[in-house]
C-alpha cells in the first residue's frame, strides 16, 4: 500500500517492473517514441530522470500490462472486487449480511479525509513552464497531461462527496493560450465535470478546478473508473489506495495532499479557446475545437516531485490495460443496470467507443416456433443510452442457445452473428445522434449515426472460407482479401465525395448482383487498402469502423426499402478514409531513428529488444 508514486516506483523497481533512463531525453517526441517501444515490446515502467528543459523526473507505463497493474494494487484488490460485487448485486449483501460486514466496513475505512496544517504537495509553489512539456505527436497543438485527475464539485451541492474525479486532457502550452496564465481542459460529452460546469454556468459563476497529478497510482485509476450509484471516485481511490484519501483546501480548493502536482483555477461561464490538435485513442489526431479555458490560480509541486504520463494512440496502448482493469472490476455492473445483459464489450482494437459486441437474453416468446431478435432489440436500445455505451456507432448484439459465446473472441464471435444475421431484417439504424467527440466519421463534432445487427435463431448459411468468385474482376475494385469466414475486403479508387461514391457504389452492387446470389459473404469492406485490412483482425477492426459513419457508408446489394425498414442481400461497408476524417498517427521517422541509441549495448534500455 503506497503512500505516493516514489514508493511504488521504488517497489517496482525491486521487483524488476521498472528501468531507470539516465541520459537526457527530449520531451518533444522522444519520450513518447520511447515508450510506445517499450510498451510494444511488453517492457517495465519507464523512469526518466532526465528531462530536457525541467528539473522534474517522469514516469510512464506504470500500467503497462495487466500483470503489472495487478501488482500494484496486490494488496488491495480483493477487497475492491468484494466491495464492487456488493455495490452491483446488494441483493446478495442482504442474504448474507455477516459475510459481507467486512466488505461495508472497507468501504467506511476508504472514506476521504480532511487534514490541516502544511501539505508536502504545497512545499514549493512554481509555474505551468516549469512542468515537463511532453509532446507525443508531430501534428499535436503543443503540450498535454495525458494523466490528470481532475476534480470538481457540484456547485449546489460542494463537498468532497459530491465531487467528480475525470480524465480529461490538459493542453499546457501552445495555440492561444497565455503561458503560465492559462490551459486548455477538454472533455468529452456524457462526463460529470459536464455537469459542474451547467450548474456553475446557471449560477454566472466560475467553476473551481483542481488537477492531481500523481500520488498513489490507485488516484490516477480512480479517475477513469465508471462506478456505481452512490461510490463516488474519492471513495474509490481510498479503497483502492488502501489508504483514505487525505486532502485540505487553499483559497477555496480542494488540494490532494498525497499528489505529486496540484493545478488550481477556473473555468468562466462562456470562455474557450481553441484546443488541439492531439493524437487520441482512435489512432487519429482530433482536430482543433473550441474548449474551456482554464485560468490557472497556482501550481504546486511536492519536493521530488514526478511526473506522469502515458501515450494515446492507436490501439493497443497503455490505456488498453487500465480497460482491462475496469472490466475486471466493474464488467458485471452492467448486468445488473440492464436486465437481460449477459455482456458488453467495448472493442479496444476499434477504439473503444465505436464498437460494441453483446451477448444478452432472448426471453419474450418462448412458445414460437420461430426465432427472432425480440428482446434483443429492446436490450440494444437500453445499452445505446447507457453512459458511454451510448458513444457507439456499431453493435453486435445476440443471445445464446446451444452453445457458451464469448465477445473477447472477435472472430468467433463475429462469426456467429454473420451466421444467423438477416439481412432484410436485423439491422436497424439510429441517424441524427451523438457520437465520440473524438470520431470524425460523422457529420460533424460528436455527430453521427449508429447501427444494431441483432442476430438470433438458427444458422442461415455458410459462411465462405476464401474469395468468391463473384467478387473478383470487378473493376476499378481489386485486390479482393478474405478478411475472415464471411467477410471479405475490396480495393477501390480513393473517396472524393458522398454524391461519387454512391455511384460508384450503386455500380460495385449492381456488379455483384449480376454475377447471381452471394450468400455465403454477408459483410463485404470497401478499402483504400485491401492488403493492409486483410493482414490482421486488428487492422480490420480499426479501419473499419473508425472510418465509417453507418448512416452514410453502408451500403448493400439490392437493397431497398419496407416500410422504412432498411434491407439487402449482402452488406457493403465503404471503410475508406473520407476528406473530412482527422489524418492518422504516423510517428516521426528522423525521432524513431534517434531513439535507437537508448536501446544500444551499455544503454539505459539495452535490455529490452525493439521491433
């Protein structure tokens, strides 16, 4: 149980979980280069002692793997999933009241607690320039905090117990922002601080910010955890600290006593400024948009302070472990706020949010003879306005019958649906809705479309094992790949317009149509890149579906209309990248090649082997 980020860096450091980097690193584009080849090799955490143009230390991949993470909360981990288990199904507290005395109790202890007098974090005041100015990608806006914990209290309610702890970037240096004066907060729609601020902005009122950075690593976890009714984020970060959180106010905000920085100021009701751009976990940059402008109060720093980040990118990343642990703790929530769920999984090869596989229940008319998604679609409909689920564009939804099925295995999975999908039935579109913030597929900033498949019943075909035929010498498409069983991608010219492509498209359909029934290939992926999307399920998973907006890139097979009730023999899914979309993560060759000499014989990370 850590007091702060030293000790665990210490910790981790005796159980070979982290490699100190001696020799100066440039915060522009090497320590980022540098940890995304550590994390892809499965390396340690990553202490860098030696920040070019800073007297502060930095740490990343202290999340780096599962197994790591686990390491780090060994001691408090199986209290946490009791707690959890109690939030999620009270019912089972109630039947065993003893049993479960000590989980109530471990929750009590976790409670936050108030303390006075001098704080180690206030030891030294200092300004926004003298943090350590990480920039990740060639195109980002400037410099970002990739690991805040940002907490804000409900201006009708404040206290610590009605306060929320996010995840949101932190644009330090860069576009219009006054250096030392002001930053850059940008969150996304459906987050809590969203709601602070409505309030405050009601009141004509600034809203009180205060920014963690560092401190024990269960503060940094706490802030990404979607947690139960009644748990607040505070709570949380005790629990799974294994030590309250201990905190006091200075000029009306609340200090983290335990973190490594403190950020304070305000956000005034109306004021933003341009924010970006910056590479996010879709694997693009999100663009430059308009966000609350934070005017810094003060900035602390704890004597030996250390810094830490992680790196966003295209998936898998650091950020891929931290979901994985929230699943863990928090996967069987979902069940019990959606009758009927089995399971929900947010596909982290697509991006998280615009992917969604489901297994839930099919209970409604047991006496038919014939099966149906019945009850699936009202399950879908309750997971699309759920939280974040409701940022996604794609779900996959069905039920089991006669054989266990599990989300995790993609293909197998996927394979199931195209088995038993009908086409002039199962799937139903949702137009004019919101989307990510970050997903520029849509018409526009969190704007877009989203689509159900919601396969049930027996199998209806076969599904084809290698390139049809008919999908060959279809010219200007080539190149046809089997992606996988059923699906299968085509080469086509670069998109240049909705009004082009839809001829182009009415052109691949009526091509397809003409050289007779295809049912064994559902779901065919028009590509910029049919070798690329063909080369691993990641690939096709990514690009597909951060690269369509359903309501505009679907497409099908003599397809057409019933009752407003869209239908077609074989789905296409145009996959190709779109004027409007954000431009992909391509790291710097010239910074990828420098980085090489930390990697050397006699090098701080000699030890490590690189692809």
């Amino acid at each position: 149980m850590y007091r702060n980020l030293e000790d665990c860096i210490i910790d981790l450091e005796k159980n070979g979980h982290l490699v100190r980097i001696r020799e100066e690193v440039d915060p522009y584009l090497e320590m980022a280069a540098i940890h995304m080849k550590v994390y892809e090799a499965g390396g340690p955490a990553l202490l860098f002692e030696n920040v070019k143009g800073s007297k502060f230390r930095a740490v990343s991949n202290l999340f780096g793997t599962v197994e790591r993470s686990k390491f780090i909360f060994r001691h408090t981990w199986k209290a946490v999933q009791d707690v959890m288990t109690v939030r999620n199904d009270p019912i089972k507290a109630l039947k065993n009241p003893l049993k479960n005395i000590k989980t109530g109790l471990a929750a009590a202890k976790a409670l936050p607690v108030k303390k006075s007098g001098s704080l180690p974090v206030t030891a030294q005041e200092i300004k926004i320039s003298d943090l350590p100015f990480i920039q990740h990608w060639p195109m980002d806006g400037g410099a970002f905090i990739t690991l805040p914990q940002v907490y804000t209290e409900d201006p009708e309610k404040p206290g610590i117990m009605n306060s929320n702890l996010g995840m949101y970037r932190i644009q330090l240096s860069g576009n219009e922002y006054e250096l030392d004066k002001e930053i850059g907060l940008h969150y996304q729609i459906h987050r809590g601080i969203g709601i602070h601020q409505s309030k405050a902005n009601k009141q004509g009122a600034p809203l009180k910010v205060s920014i963690f950075l560092g401190g024990p690593p269960a503060h940094t976890l706490s802030a990404v955890m979607p947690l139960p009714e009644g748990l607040s984020e505070m709570t949380f970060a005790g629990l799974l600290a294994g030590r309250r959180f201990h905190y006091s106010y200075i000029d009306g905000f609340c200090i983290s006593n335990d973190a490594d920085f403190v950020i304070t100021g305000e956000i005034h009701p109306g004021e933003t400024k341009p924010e970006g751009p910056f590479g996010d976990h879709l694997g693009y940059y999100s663009l430059t948009h308009p966000f609350p402008v934070m005017k810094v109060h003060k900035v602390y720093a704890k004597p030996n302070a250390i810094w830490p980040f992680t790196v966003v990118g295209r998936p898998p990343q650091e950020d891929t472990a931290f979901g994985d642990l929230i699943h863990e703790l928090t996967g069987d929530a979902i069940k019990q706020e959606i009758p009927g769920v089995k399971e929900v999984h947010a596909v982290d090869a697509a991006g998280v949010h615009p992917l969604l596989f489901a297994i839930g229940s099919e209970r409604y008319t047991p006496y038919q003879q014939v099966k149906q998604p019945t009850e699936l679609l009202t399950i879908a409909n309750r997971i699309l306005g759920t939280g974040q689920l409701s940022l996604a564009k794609f779900l996959f939804i069905t039920a089991e019958e006669n054989q266990p099925l599990d989300t995790h295995h993609e293909v197998e999975f996927l394979t199931y649906i195209l088995e038993r999908l009908d086409l002039h039935r199962d799937i139903h579109f949702y137009t004019h809705t919101t989307i990510d913030t970050l997903d520029y597929s849509g018409t526009g900033l969190n704007s877009g479309s989203k689509v159900v498949f919601a396969a049930y019943g027996d199998k209806k075909r076969e599904l084809c094992k290698e390139v049809p035929d008919s999908l060959k010498e279809l010219h200007p498409f080539e190149n046809a790949r089997l992606i996988m069983p059923g699906v299968v991608a085509i080469q086509g010219p670069a998109f240049t317009s909705y009004a082009q492509a839809q001829q182009e498209l009415q052109g691949l359909c009526d091509a397809i149509q003409a050289k007779g029934s295809l049912p064994t290939c559902p779901m065919i992926i028009l590509c910029d890149d049919s070798t690329f999307m063909s080369a691993t399920l990641s690939n096709f998973l990514w690009a597909t579906f951060t690269r369509s907006n359903p309501s505009h890139d679907m497409y099908g097979v003599n397809s057409y209309y019933e009752h407003k009730h869209w239908a077609c023999d074989n789905l296409i899914i145009d996959a190709r990248i779109k004027p409007h979309h954000a431009p992909p993560l391509v790291p710097d060759p010239t910074v990828e090649k420098n980085i090489e000499r930390f990697f050397t014989k006699g090098a701080s990370l000699s030890g490590i082997k690189i692809r």
